[in-house]
C-alpha cells in the first residue's frame, strides 16, 4: 500500500496512536482496522527508531514549550522532511502506526504532522495507578531496553516521578497538536476502549457488533 509519488511525506490518511507505552495502543490499531479506517500496521522498528533518534531528540530540543505548530512548520518544515527521508522509506507502506517509531512518544507529534499532513492522533488516557504499574511491570521484565528499570527496585520513588514527568511532557506536546488541529486528534479515556463507540463517531463511521479487541491485555 505504497502510496504517492512524494519521497519525503507520506501522503493520505494515517493513524498514530501518540500516547505512551501500556495505553492499549496496539488493540487501538485492531480496533481501526475493525472500523474499516485502517487497513496495515507497522510493526516495532527498532533499528530504525535507532536511525532516527538523533534527528527526533534534536528537534525535541527546539520544540519545549510547545510552540505554534504553523510557526514550526514555517521555520523547519524542509529540515524536518530531509532529516526524516529514512523513515518516511519504510512508514509510507502503512497506515497504522501504534509503536515505535512513529507511534507512541518517539517523535514529537509536531514532526509526525509535516511528514504525514493527513494524520489522525489518537492519545488513551490511563489512570496514573495502573498505568505505573503496568509501566513497572513491562520495565522490570525487558531490562535489556530500559536501563533505569532497577530503579522500580531501589528508588521507586524517583522512577515514578520520572514516568509522571514523561506523560505530562508528551501529553502537553499532544495538547498543542489539537490546538492547531481539533478535528484531527481524539483523546480517549481507559473506559472508552470497552467498545467502539468512540472512535467510530470521531471517524464518522458505524461500530462493529463486535467485542473491542484487548491485545496483551494480560500483560497490562
């Protein structure tokens, strides 16, 4: 499902899911393919999220405190879509993306709007109990990905403050997005993942009769 003759956006509609790890983002990929608006995931790319990090962080620099997007967009858009060439390669065949790199906090959501103009984000609101213990969990058990895992053990304190710090950095990149474009981005709450209601009246189309899908939701 290539698409476009662009090599460095990726053109027509996609779906990120922007929130962070362990807010149900890949059942929200499932459910956008139940909803017939998606049609292809992308997968974990972690050698290419390694290839893009420089860039990403870079620009994450430029862009605290939220700044206008349109003002952004003017001042780097050419930066933005030659430093991320290698990702718009491999990204362009997918209209899904609900993990890394161009799904959840990887990039700024700023950055994923002027590669691919037409996309949708999605953030899932998770109460802050069970997403730090889910986060706990996923941490301790991948210790080979998360280097300050041990910190659930010997200052959790410290790596709680840290996680909350996270979220609220990316939600409020996320805030700004929707500023500049209400119509494109949703935010969900943890109970709206028990059906499709939601989604489906943000993407104007009829919910399936089907149970929403909760994939890994034993490890949540």
């Amino acid at each position: 499902m290539r698409r476009g003759p662009t090599p460095t956006q990726i053109t027509g509609p996609v779906h990120i899911i922007a929130s962070p790890y362990k807010t149900g983002s890949t059942s929200v990929g499932k459910s956008l393919i139940a909803l017939g608006v998606g049609r292809r995931e992308m997968q974990h790319d972690g050698a290419l999220l390694k290839e893009i990090k420089p860039a990403a962080r870079r620009f994450r620099k430029q862009l605290q405190g939220t700044p206008d997007f349109r003002a952004f967009e003017a001042a780097h858009k050419d930066e933005v879509l030659e430093q991320f060439k290698p990702l718009v390669a491999k990204a362009a065949a997918y209209d899904i993306f609900h993990d890394a790199p161009m799904g959840h906090t990887h990039m700024h959501p700023f950055l994923r709007k002027i590669i691919a103009p037409e996309a949708r984000f999605i953030w899932v609101n998770r109460d802050a109990e069970g997403w730090l213990e889910s986060v706990r969990k996923w941490e301790t058990s991948h210790p080979e990905i998360y280097r300050h895992h041990g910190l659930w053990e010997t200052d959790p304190d410290a790596r709680i403050a840290n996680r909350l710090a996270f979220w609220s950095r990316h939600h409020d990149a996320f805030l700004a997005l929707a500023e500049a474009f209400p119509d494109d981005c949703l935010e969900l709450q943890w109970s709206d993942l028990k059906s499709y209601a939601t989604l489906a009246a943000f993407y104007g189309v009829d919910a399936p009769d089907d149970a929403f899908p909760h994939t890994n939701a034993a490890k949540n």
